[in-house]
C-alpha cells in the first residue's frame, strides 16, 4: 500500500512516517511545505529506504497536489498538515486560515477527483485519514470549578466548541472532511488527539520549551497558575493509533485518541524539573543562578507569566471506542514517556540546535498588543 502523508516533517507527522517505514510493508510519499517546525532531519533514520519519497509541496498549491497524485498514485492519504500552535494563531490567524482550512480543501478536491476516476477495487480501498486536535471541542470544566467527583471528558459526539483562531480553523477542516463525504461520497476518517509529546517536538511547544530552557538556566514560563490540565499522549503511541485507525477504522467514522494522562501544566513543569535533577542535575552543568550562584533545582526557574487570552482550562479524551472497536491502547503512560523524552533531548543537542537556527528563538508568542 501506498500511503501519502502531508505533513510528514512535522513532530506527529514525521513519527507516523517513521512507523510506517520500520514497522509496516507499506511505502510512504511525503508531502511538506516545511514551514518552521518541519525538519527533514527527524526523517534522516528512513530517508535512504526505497519505499519513501518526499515532496517539497504545500498543500495551498493545487497544481502541484494534482501532479503529486498523478505521479505516485497513493493508495490512502492521512493528512497531517496544518499550522498547529495556539500562540501563533493568536498574534497571525491568517496562515491558520490558509493552510488549515483552505488547504485542507485543496486535498479533499484533488482527493475526490483521483477517487472517482480509480477502478472500482482501487476506489473500495481508498481512504482520507484527517487527522485532527481534541481542542475543536472547546474546554471542559476543571476540577475547581464543579463539585463532582466524575468530570466529563470529551467524546465522539462532544459538540464543538473552538476557542482560539487554530481550533476554530481545525473544526472548519473536520467540518468539511465530513461534508465531502456526506455530498461527495468520498471515503474519510477522522481521528481528534489530545495533546502529543515526545522525540522531534518543535521547541515552541511546553515539554521541550521547558526542558531546553531549564538546560540553558532560562526562565520556564507557566501561564497563570499553571493549572490548565491537559491530557497527554506519547507521539509513538499516536503514531500507531493512526496506523491502526487507517487499516482498520470504519468509513464516516471519528475516533478520540488520548493518553489517559490528565495532568495540569505546573505538574508537567515540575515533573521535567524532578527528571532533570536526578539525570542531568544543574551542579554538574555548571549552571548558575541571575545572581551567579548554583541554581540547585531547576524548578527554582518556574516563573509565572500572564495566561493566554482564551486560554482553556481542561482538555480530557475519552478514548474508550478506539479501545473497544479497534483494541488500542497507548503504551506510555506519561512517566515513562516524559522520561524517554526528557533523556531524548539531552541525547540530541544537535538536532535542538539546528531546528532553531532560523527566526525562533524560544520567545513568548502568542501575546496581544499592549498586554503585559
């Protein structure tokens, strides 16, 4: 089988192509713009295989869309690529509306054209994986805010509910991947994560944020009180999630992925302190203080910044239909996978170094004019 991912350099995407190539039979064609956070190099460990080939391509680029499907005839396509950063799409909605929404349409047109002219057990075969974020469902109430012991969590049937200019960009995305199958017939899929962490992850994003500036001895910012809580899930085991909801997902359906790992974000922050005081601690670094003095543990970095206009205080998945109809469950829990992690960053440097050698320098974004 033939699989064409878009988004294939990203932090899921380049995952998901990395288990496909090591684990499956099956061939991969890349397609990435390589935007800020696709990097070729987290592919490096495939690349040279026969059975991967990458194209340079945004999906905004509708010519080039048709050419790609022309030339590799993929067999299925899971479509990965978006503008995925809350921060960003706050101060610039405008690449969030392009690439998330009016991209999105560009593949579901091309998608629907290269279907309907395939025979009919080539066309019995096709799928249109989309692959999409827990946060079109808006937020969920927090733990100090109702009495209840049972919370609820975000299902299938979770109305949406987007806060930011990316969410409301990804529900526009799952929207009309519904509806091109709903008025076209064409055969989609579509699977909402909760939040990803892992190997490859862009520094913009909290885990590697706080694990890099802890080892420099910066400032780790925490948004308000820091008791946001998100569910977390290890990249590798989204990575077979999607593997699995593509070979064995029923057509028209959506499918929740989560790591069943609840954590609020000070408690992320001061877990990565915990990991890296006991494997990399600051003394042996040489790491000091604004005053010059031995930093001791690097939770004494913790500072607490403004919080993100809208910013949601819950997300929570209920991943029990991914369990129940296609027998998945995530291998990680979040200790082992956020220690894997935190020994990963310290194990590749170079790769940290080299993904930041253009315009972002680990900066706050997301923030509003005359905000403080």
């Amino acid at each position: 089988m033939k699989v064409l991912v878009t988004g294939g350099a990203g932090f899921i995407g380049s995952a998901l192509v990395r288990y496909i190539i090591s684990s499956t039979p099956h061939s991969v064609v890349n397609v990435d713009k390589l935007t800020y956070a696709g990097n070729l190099e987290s592919l490096d460990c495939i690349a040279s295989d026969k059975r991967y080939a990458f194209e340079h391509v945004d999906i905004c680029n509708y010519k080039e869309l048709e050419r790609i499907f022309v030339s590799h005839k993929p067999d299925v396509v899971m479509h990965l690529a978006a503008e995925s950063h809350v921060d960003r799409s706050i101060t610039g909605p405008a690449e969030f509306i392009q690439t998330n929404i009016v991209g999105t349409y560009n593949l579901l047109e091309v998608c629907r054209q290269y279907w309907s002219q395939l025979d009919t057990d080539k066309k019995s075969l096709f799928r249109f994986h989309h692959i999409s974020t827990d946060e079109v469902y808006g937020d969920l109430p927090h733990p100090s805010e109702v009495n209840d012991e049972k919370l609820p969590l975000f299902t299938e049937e979770t109305p949406y509910a987007p806060s930011s200019p990316y969410s409301a960009s990804k529900a526009s995305s799952d929207h009309l991947v519904r509806a091109w199958m709903r008025t076209y017939g064409l055969p989609t899929l579509i699977t909402n994560c909760s939040n990803n962490y892992g190997p490859y992850h862009f520094p913009e994003k909290l885990i590697p944020l706080v694990i890099l500036n802890a080892l420099e001895g910066k400032e780790l910012p925490v948004y308000g009180k820091g008791d946001q809580i998100r569910d977390w899930l290890f990249v590798e085991d989204h990575a077979r999630a999607l593997y699995k909801v593509l070979t064995e997902g029923k057509i028209g359906e959506t499918y929740n992925i989560g790591g069943h790992n609840e954590k609020q974000n000070i408690e992320v922050v001061k877990t990565i302190c915990s990991i890296l005081d006991e494997i990399a601690p600051s003394e042996a670094r040489n790491i000091k203080s604004k005053e010059g003095k031995p930093l001791g543990s690097y939770s004494s970095l913790i500072k607490y910044v403004t919080d993100r206009p809208g910013h949601d205080r819950r997300y929570a998945i209920d991943a029990s239909k991914m369990s129940t109809e296609l027998n998945w469950q995530p291998v990680e829990t979040f200790e082992t996978g956020l220690r894997k992690t935190v020994q990963w960053y310290l194990d590749n440097q170079e790769w940290c170094e080299n993904v930041q050698s253009g315009s972002y320098q680990r900066e706050r974004l997301g923030e509003l004019k005359g905000s403080n």
